[in-house]
C-alpha cells in the first residue's frame, strides 16, 4: 500500500478510465482526467492510497476531509490547464454544459451533512473480488480515523451493483439519492 501523490495523477486517470468507463468525468477524456487527479493529489486534505504490482497501479482510493469546498479548491491548483480541456470539450460537446454546472453545485444536493467523502476507489479488473477493495478503504478509514473525521460519505450510480454490494458488505448506510449526470445515484453514510 502506498499513499500516492500528484506523480501518480496518470495512473489514476487511466485506471478510471478503465474502471468506470460511462462516467461522467471519464467522458471528459484522459487529458481532463489527468489534470484534475494532478490538481487532487496536491489538495491538504486528500488521502489517496494505491496498491501497485510489478510497478503497475491495480486499485486505488481517494477520500477528502472537506468536499464542500474541493471544486474551487481543484480549479485554483491547475485553473489554465482544467479550463482549456473543459473548453475543447465545450466546443465538441456544448450540451456537457449542464453536466459541469451540476458538478459545480454537487455538494448541495448531498441529502447529509457530512463533509468528508470517498470520492472514487477502483480496483482493475483482473486483481476484482480479491480483497483489495477492502483493503484501500481500510486504510481510507484509518485515515480518516487519525485526522479525527467521525464520518464520511460516499456516493454512487444506482445502476452501479458491484460497487452499492461493496459499499452494503462494509455497513454503509444507505441514507438518500439523489439525481445527477441525468443518472439516478445512492449516498452511503459510513461512522466511525
Ligand atoms: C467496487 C470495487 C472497488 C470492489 O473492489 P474489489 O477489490 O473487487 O472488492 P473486494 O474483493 O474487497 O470485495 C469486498 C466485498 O464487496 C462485495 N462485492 C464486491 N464486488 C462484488 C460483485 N461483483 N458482486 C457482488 N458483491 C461484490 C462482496 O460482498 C465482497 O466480499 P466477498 O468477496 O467476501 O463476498 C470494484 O468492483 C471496482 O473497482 N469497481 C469499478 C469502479 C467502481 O464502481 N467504483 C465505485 C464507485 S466510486
């Protein structure tokens, strides 16, 4: 296990892009994605950890202590860089518009006050269903445990049933849904 820093930003942004290919984010490409993990990595109150074979990442997760505040925080460390992909994006695909407006008051909709979050935890395909899941989000909760968060949340599509069975086994709460993306999504309350 290892905790990972802005130098495994390309790591990061191909695994979810193999993992979570129908993403929202995914959709904005390997450019986008890369910048943004560079701009997450540098964040204070990121825990990022992955576990690596053979030098290759095979699951990684990413939680923060104060998501409330995190897309401002994530466009100030890399603003030229994240705009300029938006904004080719923008160009391709106006419409994505409202999907980066909905991004922009993500936070509001959560039905919680919780601010600490899971943000994404992905393990590549073939290393599945052998404990690394479990592995990366204890190690996110002893992270959070020893910065003194008493709670986090995590949120996830609804169509998403491998990863709402993970988070169910680990005794999230199922506490709401919510509608963004154009998708239906379940938000867990875990407490320490
Ligand atoms: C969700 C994910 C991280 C789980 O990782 P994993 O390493 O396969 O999980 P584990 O082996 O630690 O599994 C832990 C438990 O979760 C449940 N689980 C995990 N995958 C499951 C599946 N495909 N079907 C049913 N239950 C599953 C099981 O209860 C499992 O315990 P068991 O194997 O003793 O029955 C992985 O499937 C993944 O990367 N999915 C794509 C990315 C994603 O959806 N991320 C979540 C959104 S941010």
């Amino acid at each position: 296990m290892q905790k990972l820093t802005a130098i495994n930003a390309s790591s990061c942004a191909r695994l979810h892009l193999k993992c979570l290919p129908e993403d929202f984010l995914a959709s904005l490409g390997y450019k986008f994605l890369y910048s943004l993990y560079k701009s997450m990595l540098q964040l204070d109150d990121i825990s990022a950890w992955g576990i690596f074979y053979k030098s290759e990442l095979t699951g990684f997760v990413i939680g923060i202590s104060d998501s409330s505040t995190m897309t401002i925080r994530i466009l100030r460390k890399n603003f030229k860089e994240l705009v300029l992909w938006l904004t080719f994006k923008l160009i391709v695909n106006p419409l994505i518009i409202f999907n980066l407006l909905d991004t922009l008051f993500y936070s509001s909709r959560q039905p919680h006050k919780c601010e600490s979050e899971l943000l994404f935890i992905g393990v590549s395909e073939k290393w599945r269903r052998n404990e690394v899941g479990n592995r990366l989000i204890e190690q996110l909760f002893r992270d959070f445990k020893q910065k003194g968060i008493k709670c986090f949340s995590v949120n996830v599509y609804q169509k998403n049933l491998r990863a709402n069975l993970f988070y169910q086994k680990l005794n999230g709460k199922l506490i709401g849904e919510f509608y963004l993306y154009h998708q239906h999504w379940n938000s867990y309350l875990f407490k320490f």
